[in-house]
C-alpha cells in the first residue's frame, strides 16, 4: 500500500460520523464468552468474530453496491453458526444485520433479507431446545425489537433521502427564479436600450460628419442627443427601481430558518412589518440586509453558539438592529487581526455602511455583539433629490 493510500485510507466512511464506531461496542460481550473455549475451538471463534468485523466495515463500505448482499448474507452465516456451535448468547449479534437489512431500497431485498434473519433468528432457538425455557422469555423481547428495527432504519433513510431530495428542488427552484430574473433583466435592457443605444450612435456620427459643414445641424444634433441620453438614464433607473430589492424582514425571516437549521435557538424581535415596509428607504433595507446576512453567517460558522438573538428597533437616530450570541466570542488580539485583515466580512460590512453613514460596533465578551446603526432620512427628502 503506497504512502497516498494509508493517507487516505478510512475505516469508515467520513460521512457516518462516529456511530460505526459506537456500534461495536455491542462487540464485547461475545468477545468476553469466547475467553471461556478452549483450543481450536477458541481460535475458530476469533476468526470467526474477525471475519465478522470484516463485514460489518464492508456493509458500510459497499452501501447500494452488488457485493452488500454477499458482506450482509456472510455476517448472518457467521450469527448462524456462533448461535449454534457456541451458545444462544451469540444471537444478540443479529442487531448487527438488522440495522443493514434496512438500508435496502428494494423491497423484494428487503422482504428476503428480514425472512432469512427470521431463520437465523429461530434455528437456534429449536436447535438449542430454547421454547420452554425461562430464556426463551427473557429472549423473546430483544428478538421482536431486533426484526422490528429494519423498518424503523429503513424508514429514517427514506426521511432523510426525501429531506435531501427536498433540499436539492428549492435549491434548483432558486436556480431557475435567478436564471428568470437575470433572462429578464436581460430582454428589458435589449428591448429598452438597444434602440435607443443605437440612435445615441448613428447621431453622434452624423454630428461628426456635420461638424464642419453644418455647425448649426450639428449643434441640434447634439441637443437631441443630450435628450436621448437623458431618457435612456431615466430608462435605466425605471429597471433598478422594478427589480427585487431585498427587505430587512425577510432577511430575518431567512437568518431565522438558517440558524434553526444549525441547531442554533433563535429569538427575533422586531416592530411592525407594515411600518418598516413604509418608513425605511429601499436602499437602506438592501444594505442592512445584506450586513445581516454577513452577521448569521459568522454566527453560524464561527460563534460555536447555542442561541442568537436579534433585535430589530427604530431608535430617535434612525434603525438600530443587534446581533447577538452565547457562542466562543474572539479575543482582543484576535479583534485587532480581523479587523486589519477585513475577515469576516467586517470590513464589507462597515463599507456598505459607511454609504449611509452607519455605524458597526462589535462587543467581545460571553459571546460576540454586533450592533448595527443607521440614520433614516424620510423618504420625501430622498426622492426630493
């Protein structure tokens, strides 16, 4: 094996976590029982549960491949034999098998692989005479919750397929709004800017073979021109002004679904939507917006937290919102490196603000504050000018 391969080579899959390794603790109790063989019997038993440990990495390794078939039969064999050679103990190793029976999609699979760990199950139980004994009854409960359990897995894996399969349609879905906006955007700018793009042109090289033999049709020109280019700017503005911006309430609506799904609690208060719909400018909603966003994201990726709160208010100097959590907060040093170094996207966040002269305050302490202030101008200044 080269120095490449034991790099990368994994016992188990990354994306299972530490549960593979959680599972084989079920493993020592029939470690412990084969201490008690002698001789060969002992041995073949070792191999035994060594080619069983085999198996069970396999499962994991060859998950909706050909060879899961053979690694899972293989693994009911080994439970089969150590049941009937060894002792019935051993048939507590079946939750071994009936956590991977469930990860069948196939039914038919799964319908023969549940059937075939019932006979596992059951020939040693008639094989060691179990049905009148007490340990038949101590047995019997474990045996109900371990063919039971397959249809429990198999019916998380199918939540969790359908989840991802959820979570890979809305991400399509906002592909296909952002493809649609941007076609549209595109067609408005041809069909409302090309032509008069085009005249601007053709009018600026009339002016220029006018120039010197007809200064006064020149001169007109160019006023037309001046007229033209003014309606196309007024064209312009007429298109950024019909685009959607983003608003500061569903900014927190989205930091909300963001945080939840981080497993961090979320508590967002903020007045009235109607209110700030009306009184606050869409420019000022697009940029604290998108400080916002930058503030959840660091929140999300950096904060460790377990809870966030935000608060949204509209103060005598104008709209103040806070972030703030529970989470590793950053040393001093650590402040003054991230702030020279613009990580982060604090120094994003203090140019966007810096345009509508705000302020971006940061509080290290248990956990991390992140106040940001805006001054508001009432609307009928803004479009006065």
């Amino acid at each position: 094996m080269s120095l490449h391969n034991l790099r990368t080579f994994r016992v188990f899959p990354k994306r299972y976590g530490f549960f593979p390794y959680l599972f084989l603790i079920y493993l020592v109790l029939p470690i412990l029982n084969l201490r008690q063989e002698d001789g060969w019997k002992q041995i073949i038993g070792y191999v035994l549960l060594g080619i069983f440990l085999l198996t069970y990495r396999q499962l994991y390794m060859t998950m909706h491949n050909r060879f899961y078939t053979f690694w899972l039969s293989l693994q009911m064999l080994i439970v089969l034999v150590m049941s009937i050679a060894y002792d019935p103990s051993y048939l507590y190793m079946g939750f071994f098998p009936a956590n991977f029976i469930g990860w069948y999609q196939d039914d038919r699979k799964f319908r023969i692989a549940l059937g075939l760990l019932v006979v596992v199950e059951l020939v040693p139980v008639f094989y060691h005479g179990m049905l009148g004994s007490s340990g038949a009854l101590y047995f019997l409960p474990f045996l109900i919750i371990m063919l039971l359990s397959p249809f429990g897995v198999r019916s998380m894996i199918r939540r969790a397929e359908l989840e991802q399969e959820l979570d890979q349609a809305n991400a399509r879905i906002k592909e296909l709004v952002k493809s649609e906006e941007r076609a549209r955007i595109a067609r408005d700018l041809h069909d409302t800017l090309g032509h008069t793009l085009s005249l601007i042109t053709l009018k600026s090289q009339l002016v220029h073979r006018l120039i010197d033999k007809d200064p006064a049709k020149a001169q007109q020109e160019t006023k037309e021109i001046e007229q033209t280019s003014r309606a196309a700017l007024n064209q312009v503005r007429e298109l950024v002004s019909n685009m959607r911006a983003a608003t500061i309430p569903e900014e927190l609506r989205s930091a909300e679904t963001i945080l939840q799904t981080a497993g961090i609690q979320v508590k967002i208060d903020w007045y009235k939507e109607e209110k700030m719909t009306e009184e606050i400018p869409a420019l000022i909603h697009n940029i604290v917006s998108m400080c916002l966003r930058e503030a959840v994201t660091n929140v999300v990726k950096h904060s460790q937290a377990s809870h966030c709160w935000i608060q949204v208010e509209r103060t005598k100097e104008g709209l103040c919102c806070t972030i703030r959590d529970d989470g590793i907060g950053v040393q001093e040093r650590q402040a003054d490196q991230t702030r020279k170094s613009g990580g982060n996207g604090l120094k994003g966040m203090k140019e966007r603000l810096a345009l509508l002269e705000g302020q971006l305050t940061i509080e290290h302490g248990e956990g991390t504050l992140v106040v940001i202030e805006v001054p508001l101008i009432e609307k009928e200044q803004v479009n006065s000018k």
